[in-house]
C-alpha cells in the first residue's frame, strides 16, 4: 500500500518495510513519534491511544472494517487536501474516514 500511495504522500512506509510487522502498538508509537510519522490504521487502540496520549504522532483511522488495500487508497487519495490540512493542523490529533 505504501508504494500506491506514495505519489501523493512521499515517504509513505508500511510497518513491513521497517521490519515492524511483529512490533507492538507501543513500539510502532514511539518509532512513529520520533520519525515524524502519521500513523494509518483500521485498527482502533491507535485511535484510542490517540484520545488519551494526544500527539505525536497524528493516527488515521480507518474505520471501514473489512475492506480492500484498493478501497483504503482510494479513501487517502479522495481525501488528499483534508489529510495535507489535518497534517499542518497542530491542534489535531486523530482524523476519522468511515
């Protein structure tokens, strides 16, 4: 998913490529705190960890259950100028696509 989204989000690495396939929620959170990273998941605990800890990092999350690698990139691309908003927004911890 990283590489079809990287002509609009340059830099866009998936937790594979980093040899974090098997890292905790803790780890990936602190490694995307330090890398400056926005973190994209259909998972909710980023969501809900966002609430609480606030940022960095910022989480999107996907909250369509089941659905396609195609769907979610089709969801950031239609999405562009709202996720390059929410990403200069300093108020702004989490941003929810349904």
């Amino acid at each position: 998913m990283a590489e079809r989204i990287a002509k609009f989000f340059p830099g866009s690495l998936h937790v594979k490529d980093m040899g974090l396939e098997e890292a905790s929620d803790s780890d990936i959170w602190t490694l995307a705190k330090k890398q400056e990273f926005t973190i994209v998941s259909k998972d909710s605990d980023f969501h809900q960890r966002s609430f609480v800890i606030g940022h960095p990092p910022k989480v999107i999350w996907i909250k369509k259950g089941n659905c396609t690698t195609e769907e979610i990139v089709s969801i950031l691309e239609k999405h562009y100028q709202k996720l390059i908003a929410f990403g200069k927004d300093t108020n702004s911890s989490f941003l929810v696509f349904e």
